[in-house]
C-alpha cells in the first residue's frame, strides 16, 4: 500500500496513515458530504434537520454525474441504530456520482410517499495505494430514527432519475423490521472471516433461510487487504473488494441487520490514523461507544432479554500489534460498565460478546491471543458472559466450559450449560469463506466424533509465541460453516435458554448445546 517493507515492519497504523499522506499528498484527502437524518414521528416519516460534515478540499477534477436513470444502487446493508427497537440505518452504495440521493419508507410497499435524503461518504483511494489506478466510491447512509418497536417496514433508495416508486422499480424495495419492544423468541446468525467468493455467497444463502433478527459478522469482512498484518507496505490492497463484497452480501444484508466488528484485515492505513477511516464510510453502526475516533467499531445493542457487545481486539492483540493500545485502557473500562448495566438490567438476561481474535482456540494459524486473555477474559469470567463469538481463525472449533483457563466443566454436543455458576463457552466461527486453516487434532464433531484428552497449541504473547496443551477443545470442524442461536425467554425464575448451532455449508448442523439462565 505505498510504505517500504522495512518501515512497515516497525510502524503503528497511525504512522503508517502519516507517512501515506506525506508521500501522496493533500489533494489524495477523502470528501465529506451532507448528513440527513429522518425522523418518525407516531409512525409518520418527516425529513430532519440536515448537519454538513468536515469536507475536506479536494483539488482534482471530481467525477461529472451521470443521468441518473442509468444508474442503479447496490450493496444495500443494514444495521441497527443505538435503540435496536426505534433506530435502524439503511446503506447503499452507487458506482459514480449521482444527484439529491434519498430513500423512500412505509409501512406498506405501495405507500412509499415519505422521502428523505440520504448523507453521502466519499471515499477516494489514489494509484500507488492500491492496486488499482485512482478509485473512487460512493457510500450513502440514511438514519432512520422514532420506528415503531417489532414493526416491519418497506424501503427503497434512489437518487434523481432513480426512484423506486415507479411501478417498474418496486422490484427493487426491501423489508426491515425493528427489535421488539418485549422479549420475544427469535433467532440470530455469526460467523467471521468472509470476503468475496463461492463459499462466502454459499454461507450468505444459508444465512437467509435461518430467518435471523440479525446478523453478526466477527471482523475481517471483505479483505481488502489481503496481508492483513496491519501493514500498509502490501501491494495486494484493492478498495474495490468492498464493491464485491456489499454486492455478495445484499442478498441477506438488505433485510436482516448486518452487524460488523473490525478485524486485523479491516485495518486499511490510507483512510484514517486508526486505520478504520474506510470502515466508516461504508458502515453507520451504533454510535454509543466509549471513542468513536479511535474504535468505531466497539459499541452494544439490546434485542429483546439480548445484550450485544462488540469489541476491537486489535487494541489488545500481542499477535498483530499495529493498533496495540490504540484506547488507552477506555475501551476495557468501558466494557466493564456495559457488563456491570447490563447484568443489573431488569429484562436482560444472556449477554453475548462478539470480537475478532480467539481467547481460546487451537488453529495451527493464529490459535489463541493472550492479549484477549489478559484483558478481558477476567471480565467474561466476573459478569459470567453466556458466550463468546470469535473469528479470525478459519474453522469452527467450540470450547467446553472455561474459568481460570481450565476445563471447569466438559461441554459434550447437546449439552447444557450453566454460566451463572459454570463459566464461559467460546465458540471460533472463522469459517465464512475465506481459505481454511488447520487443527493439530482430528476433526471431532457431530456425528463424527474424534474426542481428544488433550491437544497441542500455542498462545500469542508480548513475548511471542507460547507452547500449551490444552483440554477444552471439544468440537473441531474443517470447513466451511456458521453460527445459529436461537433465543428462549421464559417466565421469571425459569430457565432462558440461547440454543446455540453449528451450521455446515452442506446445511448439515455440525455441533449444538444450550446456555440456560433464570430469567429475571
């Protein structure tokens, strides 16, 4: 991506970013644009108050729009806002400039009179960055805000002389629906380590038909950036991955919540000092993080009896260390309050974290990140986190149940368990689609048990690479797969239960156990 090898090798992505712009110049700066909100109020959608982003200057020629009517939007995703029950982003993205962009919603697709514009992120990546010459996209984001809690509502985007109110567009509206006010059953997908290619559409397929609430994606999305050692000195960089991967991903992302963390492979130096700045034109995710200048991509939602909790591990990775501490400690002090509120939460009752980097794992690849154990395993332990979804190693393993780095009970396929008073299970869900790695051990997984005492890895330290064995992997699987979790409130002093499965791109169910709480 334009920094010796050599300087690479030693700097921090915020180093790297400098560097970048002092060879390439002020003119390579991204454009800003206009942000629009849209409110609903009592149901009835009305346009907000508009709030013009930095725009930095930008001293090339910009691209001429085209008719509009020769242009048509893609890579629609979704996510959340911070109140999973009344705020949900639509994003979109368009392959050249286009004039007023906007989206139209209802709670009918043939009442889609409400029309609200849309923020436009630039984002221009020079030749000598990337792979390929000057590249530029267009990224465009509309808030929607004030939804009716567990109501499903219909949307199309456009721009001018794109509009998807005309009867020959309506084949392009999509459907979201809002978290629930109450607890409801209802189920999610996870998975981590996808990119563009067959076995990533393969999973996206399989995703769809699961019928989830919402979707979690572990880090290392698209991979841009092939090397993903979060050093910009690798000429494979091609911003235009993104484009593929949003196209793959429309097929669920349009109507199911796509929920992103950033992995080692998402950390792109041009963009931004933390290396995120990419991340944050094509993602809106929720904005109720400890620091959104520096980790965009840590933040929680609620649905239904549900806590989710993403965090950014590359702030405590010993293995790939070029945001090592980028937070400054604010981002475990935050995650303790967001343990500590949910747990005394009324109507909480499963806290789920998902990150990229495995605590516990035995890939021959990346294994285990002792800076996640230091960290933050304490905490799991502490606040009794019911599971932990990871990726960054491209396999399906799950642990049995840990405390204190031991097996404190054996968590056979079907079995329960009781975090309350047991510990913790950790689940690696790397395998979305990218090239797989390797276990030391046999495959042992439903229907095809291989169960080993004991397995042979390694931890990655501040000191390098650490020898252990371990017991507590109990479910191996290599190939292709996913997450499945279904969610079971129940009434107060009786067992929730997050029924969790372990899909195979073949649809075949590779591994499943429960987690049980009392309800409150």
């Amino acid at each position: 991506m334009g920094v010796p090898d050599e300087l690479a090798e030693r700097m921090s992505m915020a180093e790297q970013h400098e560097y970048l712009h002092t060879k390439f110049s002020r003119r390579n700066m991204i454009r800003g644009g206009a942000v629009t909100l849209g409110a609903v109020v009592g149901g009835a959608f009305v346009p907000g108050a508009v709030a013009q982003a930095a725009t930095p200057t930008r001293t090339f020629p910009a691209t001429e729009s085209v008719d509009g009517a020769l242009v048509a939007p893609f890579g629609r995703h979704l996510a959340y806002g911070n109140d999973a029950r009344t705020e949900m982003t639509v994003s979109w993205q368009v392959p050249v400039a286009v004039k007023k962009p906007f989206i139209r919603i209802g709670a009918r697709p043939w009442d889609l009179s409400r029309k609200i514009e849309a923020e436009v992120r630039t984002l221009y990546t020079p030749a000598g960055v990337g792979a390929s010459a000057d590249h530029t996209q267009y990224y465009l984001h509309a808030r929607l805000s004030r939804l009716r809690p567990g109501q499903t509502y219909y949307y199309g985007v456009g721009h001018q002389g794109f509009d998807p109110a005309e009867p020959h567009l309506t084949g392009t509206l999509g459907t979201f629906t809002t978290a629930p006010a109450h607890k409801k059953p209802f189920t999610f997908t996870a998975f981590g380590d996808q990119g563009v290619g067959y076995h990533g559409l393969a999973n996206d397929s399989l995703l769809l038909g699961q019928n989830p609430a919402f979707h979690l994606h572990a880090g290392d999305i698209a991979y841009a950036d092939p090397a993903g050692q979060g050093k910009s000195a690798d000429t494979g960089f091609d911003s235009r991955v993104w484009d593929q991967f949003l196209a793959q991903t429309e097929s669920v992302a349009k109507s199911v919540p796509w929920m992103v963390s950033y992995g080692n492979h998402d950390m792109e130096a041009w963009y931004s000092p933390n290396g995120y700045g990419g991340e944050e034109a094509r993602f809106t995710l929720p904005g109720n993080g400890p620091d959104k200048k520096h980790l965009p991509g840590v933040y929680s939602f609620v649905h239904g009896n549900t806590a989710i909790i993403s965090l950014d591990p590359n702030d405590v990775s010993f293995e790939i260390p070029a945001n090592l501490g980028i937070s400054g400690g604010t981002q475990t002090t935050w995650f303790e309050g967001q343990l500590k509120k949910y747990r005394a939460a009324k109507d909480i009752d499963f806290i789920i974290v998902f990150f990229h980097h495995c605590a516990y794992c035995t890939s021959t690849a990346h294994a285990s990140e002792g800076g996640v154990r230091q960290e933050w395993v304490p905490l799991f332990e502490k606040y009794t986190v019911d599971l932990i979804i990871n990726g960054h190693n491209h396999q399906y393993e799950r642990t049995d149940v840990i405390k204190g780095d031991k097996v404190a009970k054996k968590l056979p396929i079907g079995g329960t368990a009781y975090p309350e008073t047991e510990g913790v299970v950790y689940v690696t869900a790397g395998a979305a689609g990218r090239s797989l790695y390797a276990f030391s051990a046999p495959d042992s997984y439903e229907g095809h048990l291989a169960e080993q005492e004991s397995v042979a890895s390694f931890v990655n330290t501040k000191d390098g690479k650490v020898n252990e064995t371990v017991a507590w992997s109990r479910v191996r699987y290599l190939n292709y797969s996913f997450l499945r979790v279904d969610v079971e409130p129940a009434a107060k002093g009786h067992y929730a239960k997050l029924k969790v499965s372990g899909i195979a791109e073949t649809g075949d169910r590779i591994d499943h156990f429960t987690v049980a709480r009392r309800a409150k």
